[in-house]
C-alpha cells in the first residue's frame, strides 16, 4: 500500500492530480458526499491539533467515511506505555486508514513498520509535515497558477518548523525555484535540509533581515517559533518575537505577493495584515480540506499498490538525535537509508 510520511513521497504528477481533484471536489461537493460511505479514517493525534485533526476529520465526513480516534496520548493506551507499533496494528484492524499526528520525529515512519492500512504523517516534531504542504500548494497554484520560478521567502523557526522542511522539498522540485530562508541565527535550516537543498543545487539564501529580499518575493512563508521544540524556555523567550509582519513591513512587497502561514499564529503576523489581499493563511486552512479528501480518496484507490519502502539497512549504531522516536522506544530496530551519498536514520535523518 501507499502511505504518505514526506511530500516527496507523492510524484509531481500525482501532486498535479491532488490539486485538479481538490478543485473538482470544491466545485461539485455532492458527486463526492457517499463515496467512503461505511469506511473508516482513524486520527490518531498524539500532540495538539486544530487544523489537521479537525480538516481531515471534517474531509472524511464529507466524503460519507465514519471517524473514529483521539485527541491526546492520555486518551490512548500509550499513556499505559503501548508502543506505536501495536497501537497502529490494533487500529488498523478498526479503520481503512490511519492519520498520525506526533510530538516525536519520526513516530509514523515507525507506524508503517506494523500498519495494515495507509499511515498519513499529519506531522511527527520538527521533521515533517506533508499535508501542510499540500494546503500550501493549492494556495500557491491559485494564486500563481504555476510552480516554477517563484522565489519564495521562509521566515520564522526554521529549524522545528517541520512545515518549512516539507514546503521546500516540494517546491525544490520545480524549475528555477529560488529559496530566501529568513530566520535567528539560532533557529536555521537543520542540516539535513541544508544538505538537501546543496544536494539539489537548488539557489538558496540565508538571512536574518526580513526586509532584505522583500521586494523580491512572490511567496512570503511565515511560521510561529515552536515553543513547545525547545529545551530552553529562556531561549524560546528571547527568540519568540524575532519577526512581526505588520503592513509597514509590506511597503516594498509586491503587489501581487502571497503571504502564508501554516497557522497556529501568535504574534508573527499582525491582525491588520489579514486585511492585505495578499493575505492568504486563512484561503489555505480552506484549501486544507480539499487536498485531504483528494489525498484520502487517492491513498485508498492505491491500497494494493506495493509499498514504496526506499531501501533500509539494518545498524548497530543507533540514532543520537535525542528528538527522534528512536530513543523513545526501544524496541524498535536501528534502521538507515542512504539519501544524496549519506547513510541518515530511517526515521528523523539525523547522519548516522
Ligand atoms: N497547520 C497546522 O498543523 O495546524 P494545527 O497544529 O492546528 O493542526
């Protein structure tokens, strides 16, 4: 079976089929409202959630499938100390497809070792975040009505913003797409997404000045910095308010400029910007939920398909990342995959 734990596991073919259904099904809701009648989509929300939980939720209502999970790892079995293995085995003997959210890196890369039925990744820490990135997609399509040659500025916590990691991976894959990565010292681009990038020979800067490269973009990204990622909570306070888009911000944006925002915000972007039409954060909570039932109705129609496991080489040398699910349960095996020439761990990246 298919699942979908980074944006790159979808081709840019089948990204182009995501969006074209995602209009159809905005366009004509009732040819789609039975469609999974008496199927089942489980969300499995390990960390807290409006937008994913809630959209996928409401995608899966709207095309006549039943939901059924939960909310928090209190509400589980894990709070009993389950592990993610048999807690998606288990599931998957109740749903057709499972929706994971987790507060730890690399958690639903783990689900698939023992899942049943399709795992969807709606966020595993600071890694990964793909259905995010199809929201943004959509947004930016209709906005710009194509991908290539866009330069597009990330601003905020690059480092745990794993909106950030999924946006670029996506959009590395178009023609002459142009990167200006806006962010603390303290909070750039981890190094596997660096490497990723210089991998690609995709063009990309790094800058702490928003204002720098404003007039330049057609696509400003901002993001919160993560709060609940840091170790520090001192260092979280100093960095918290590092940028502040406000309308004095825009004066050299230009006009036809898109501003996004995976939300939740706090204060990263001011009230008085939602007014700008360049303001597009809340057109992509919408487009959200339309790019999920397309990606629902297209994991199922794949079921059968083989799995697209990249090959995996059992180590002895675990992963050290204190961050990714490996050092949260043991049982798990120590696995790589090679990515560009490194040997990386199956589950977070991190260099083995
Ligand atoms: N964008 C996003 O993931 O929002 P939630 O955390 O509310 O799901």
């Amino acid at each position: 079976m298919r699942h979908l734990l980074d944006i790159v596991d979808l081709s840019e073919q089948e990204i182009y089929s995501l969006i074209e259904k995602a209009q159809d099904i905005m366009q004509r809701p009732t040819k789609y409202q039975d469609v999974l009648r008496y199927r089942k989509v489980a969300t499995l929300f390990f960390e807290p959630s409006t937008r994913t939980r809630l959209s996928f939720e409401a995608a899966a209502m709207e095309l006549g499938a039943n939901v059924i999970g939960f909310q928090s790892a209190a509400a589980s079995s894990t709070a009993k100390g389950e592990s993610i293995g048999d807690t998606v085995r288990t599931v998957s003997n109740y749903a057709d497809i499972i929706v994971m959210r987790h507060p730890v890196e690399g958690a639903p890369y783990a689900a698939v070792l023992d899942s049943e039925v399709p795992i969807i990744n709606a966020g595993d820490g600071g890694h990964n975040h793909p259905t995010q990135t199809l929201a943004d997609l959509l947004t930016i399509y209709r906005r710009k009505e194509t991908f290539d040659g866009l330069t597009i500025g990330v601003c905020g916590d690059l480092k745990y913003g794993r909106t950030v990691h999924s946006l670029l991976r996506a959009m590395s894959r178009y023609q002459n797409v142009r990167f200006v990565c806006i962010s603390p010292k303290e909070l750039r681009l981890p190094e596997y997404m660096t490497e990723f990038l210089r991998d690609k020979r995709i063009d990309y800067t790094e800058t702490v000045d928003m204002e720098e490269y404003m007039s330049e973009l057609d696509v400003l990204y901002m993001t919160r910095v993560q709060r609940e990622r840091f170790d520090d909570k001192n260092e979280y306070e100093r960095l918290k308010d590092s940028y502040i888009l406000s309308e004095s911000k825009l004066t050299t944006a230009r006009a036809d400029m898109c501003i996004l925002h995976p939300l939740p915000r706090v204060n990263e972007i001011a009230k008085e910007v939602d007014m700008d039409k360049r303001a597009a954060y809340f057109e992509q909570v919408k487009n959200g939920k339309y790019m999920r039932m397309a990606l629902i109705l297209f994991l199922l129609d794949h079921r059968n398909d083989p799995t697209q496991f990249v090959s995996l080489d059992h180590t002895a040398d675990r992963c050290r990342n204190p961050k990714c699910i490996l050092q949260f349960e043991s049982a798990l095996p120590g696995l790589t995959r090679t990515i560009g020439t490194k040997k990386r761990c199956y589950y977070c990246e991190s260099l083995i």
